[in-house]
C-alpha cells in the first residue's frame, strides 16, 4: 500500500489542488451570467474542464525511468482502484455545483444532471489521458468526445422538431441553441442526451479506461517485452 500512496507525489497533489481550485473560481465566474441558456451551459463547459484537468493529472504516465522496471498487468490492479479512488476523492467537492444555480433560479431536477459532467470525467479521462500521454490531450479528447455523440443526436431531433412545427404539428417553441434544453417542452430530450451518455457512453469509456491503463505496463512503459516481429534481441558484447 505504501507504493500506492506514493504513486502520487506532494508536487503533484499540489498540482491538483490548485486545479480543483481554479475550477471553482471558473465556475463562480461562470455563474455570473445572468441568462440561464448562457449560464448553465459556461459551468457545465468549465466544470468539464477542470475536473478533466485534475483527473489527467493523476492518470497522466509519468516518464520512464530505465532503472525502475515496469509493473505488470496483475500488479496494476490494486494501482489502478488506488489512482480511481483519488480521482473521485478529489472531484466529489464539486459535486455540490448545482446548489449554486438551485440558490439563483430554484430547485430543478435536471440541474442535478450538471454532476454527469463528473462521472464523464471519471469514466473517459483516464482512458483519453493514457492515449495522448499528455494533460492537455487527455483534456482536450475527454472534453470533446461526447459532444460527438450530443450534437448529432440532438441536431436531429430538433430538426425532427422544426419541420412538425412547419407543419403545425407540437409545440411552438423555439429550438434552437442550448437553452433550449431547459424549455418545458423539450425537457424529455434533455433526459434522453443525458441517459444515452450516462448509461452507455461513460460505461463503455470506463471498460476501456480501464483496460488501457493495464496494458500501459506492456505497451507503453519501460520493462516491456521486447518486440518480436521481426527483430532478434543480441545481448551487447
């Protein structure tokens, strides 16, 4: 347990800290805008961004050391439980974003929904961060990856919307931009985004995620098996 705690180094907890602090000022700062299609949509971006900042910092790999020779898979098991449980640790204070828009516009269950940016976060960062090996691509990959299932999707839909409304058919609300997310009337594609990517999208991040960062100790870090194809190993003479 002692190499797990040091897993993560005082330099780079401050690191973290310090990212987590940011995020709520970015979020305070978000806060201010007084329209609520404008505002949610600026908190929910910042607090994608900087929980995804401070879970890269965790999964980042570190450099390699030739001297240290690299775990294997059934070694990093206990590792990658160790670095999840910091990551949530560490993102469950902004958990209670959502009290800051409930204080200003009133109590809304689907404000709740804001949190799923967290869960985003712990599902696919890791995975994206051990991909690009980098803090700045594992939070620009974690960030934009669902978008790519968001915007398709509810771009159909409204489209589906506007062309009943053309035909005098439904609700005679405008669709179009993110507030309209918050309108009574589409309430029910709000929940339909948020379950799809909730239920299948962070599901599926998680599976790879995880075995992403098992695989790092033979792909990616030193102590690897040699590569076979085509090459022979000569001790040196």
């Amino acid at each position: 347990m002692t190499a797990f705690r040091q897993s993560i180094s005082c330099q780079e907890w401050t690191r973290i800290l310090l990212a987590g602090a940011g995020t709520l000022g970015v979020i305070l700062l978000a806060n201010q805008t007084e329209e609520i299609g404008e505002r949610i949509p600026f908190v929910f971006l910042a607090l994608s961004a900087g929980s995804a900042t401070m879970a890269a910092l965790v999964f980042v790999p570190s450099a390699p050391n030739p001297a240290v020779p690299a775990p294997q898979t059934t070694a990093r098991r206990p590792l990658w439980a160790h670095k999840l449980r910091l990551t949530f640790i560490g993102l469950l204070p902004l958990a209670v974003v959502p009290l800051l828009e409930i204080r200003r516009s009133g109590y809304d269950p689907a404000l709740w929904l804001i949190d799923g940016a967290l869960v985003i976060t712990l599902c696919s960062v890791p995975y994206f961060t051990l991909l690009a090996r980098s803090v700045v691509g594992g939070v620009a990959l974690s960030v934009a990856a669902p978008w790519l299932l968001w915007v398709p999707v509810s771009t159909a839909f409204f489209s589906i919307i506007r062309r009943s409304q053309q035909e005098g058919i439904g609700t005679t609300a405008d669709p179009i931009g993110l507030h309209a997310f918050f309108a009574p009337e589409f309430r029910h594609l709000f929940y339909i985004l948020c379950a799809m990517i909730l239920g299948v999208y962070c599901p599926i991040m998680m599976v790879l995620s995880r075995r992403r960062f098992l695989r790092t100790s033979q792909d990616a870090e030193p102590g690897a098996a040699p590569d076979r194809r085509g090459t022979t190993a000569f001790p040196d003479v």
